[in-house]
C-alpha cells in the first residue's frame, strides 16, 4: 500500500518536477551559485568586462572590485565607501579569522548605482526576465550595495562568517546568496534573524 502511493505520488510530480526544474535550472543562476568560485551572479569577470567595454565608463571609483581585494583595503572605494559600523565588523572577525588561516577577499561592496544599474540591466539580459533577475540583483534606489550596507565575500569568508559571523553582527540575509553579508548589531546576542528566500522576497525591495 505504501509503496503504491509512493509510486502513485512519484508519477504524479515527477512529470512537473522536471518541466519546472528544467526551465530555471538549466539556465545560468544555478550555474552560477555551484561555480567553484562562489561569486555573485552578476559579477563575474564578463560582467565587469562589458561595463568597462561600454566606454571604460565604470571602473573602480564605481565600485568595481580588482582580484584578491581584501576587507582592509582602504583605497578601494568598493571597501572603503562601506557603512563605518559594517566594514569595522568586518575587519574584526577577518582579523580573528586570518587566525584559522581565513582571508577576508570581496567581490562587491559599495556600489554607485550607475554601476548597479549596469549590472541589473545585465542580469536581466542574462536571466532573460525582470522577475529572475530581481531574485539576484536589486535596483540601485534598493540596493544594499549602494548604501554601503552590504558586501559580496569570496568563499572562504562566506564560510567561515556562516560559523561565526553572529557574533560579530554579520548576517547573511537571503538563502540564494551565501556571499551577501549585512550588519545585523542584535545578532551579537539574539542570532541572526531569518533569511529571505531571495531579495525578491525582501520587504525592502518593494516599492
Ligand atoms: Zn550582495
């Protein structure tokens, strides 16, 4: 009888698993989140290389970040131009964490929202759809990364803050992006609180 209504129960969903999952999964988010470089999906390194091809317009004083920029780097505005209060966490746990060996390299900080428009214009452009890209990348009058609120980390500090991160108030805030970090000052003695899904579900992001 059980197996029968498993089996019944297989026939009926796999049909509309696979159609589903076939029409998002083949297509370039997921691919990108399982990239053994764990960045962000609208900025890998052909992302940057058409906003430069557009003119050379936006470069680094728009936030853009060279390889192997670390947290420290005072004379990148995409790390310098952070909230005061974010990039001093920030500093602290990397300092605590380069103790186990952990560097603390970013992907994305602040932003201009020039930038932020180019790269929400190419996530639309690659996602095919207004609504995919949402779940990746916020309009620059929403954007976290605009404020300097917020910050893109490369793996191995993604993984280390996802240990200890609370401590420090640094929280990640949507399951889909495991590099996007925030500074959450109550996590230090309540947690962090619950992930959005993606930013398409964060209530900031509404109109
Ligand atoms: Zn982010």
């Amino acid at each position: 009888m059980v197996a029968i209504l498993i089996g019944a129960i297989a026939f009926q969903l796999l049909p509309g698993q696979a159609s589903s999952t076939s029409t998002t999964r083949s297509t370039s988010p997921a691919a990108l989140v399982s990239s053994p470089l764990h960045q962000p999906p609208a900025l890998p390194a052909t992302s940057v290389t058409s906003a430069t091809g557009d003119g050379g317009r936006l470069g680094t004083a728009d936030g853009r970040v060279p390889e192997g920029v670390t947290v420290f780097r005072d004379d990148v505005p995409a790390v310098a131009k952070l909230d005061p209060k974010l990039l001093a966490a920030l500093r602290q746990a990397a300092t605590d964490a380069a103790a186990d060996g952990v560097t603390f390299e970013v992907n994305g900080g602040w932003r201009s929202a020039d930038y932020q428009s180019e790269l929400l214009r190419e996530a639309e452009a690659e996602y095919g759809s207004e609504a995919e890209a949402a779940r990746w990348v916020a309009r620059p009058n929403r954007s976290q990364h605009v404020s300097g609120d917020a910050v893109d980390l490369a793996a191995a500090a993604s993984s280390w803050l996802s240990e200890h991160g609370a401590s420090y108030g640094l929280c990640q805030i949507y399951d889909n992006e495991r590099w996007h970090y925030e500074l959450r000052p109550d996590a230090v003695t309540r947690g962090c609180p619950a992930r959005w899904a993606d930013a398409a579900h964060d209530p900031r992001m509404q109109e």
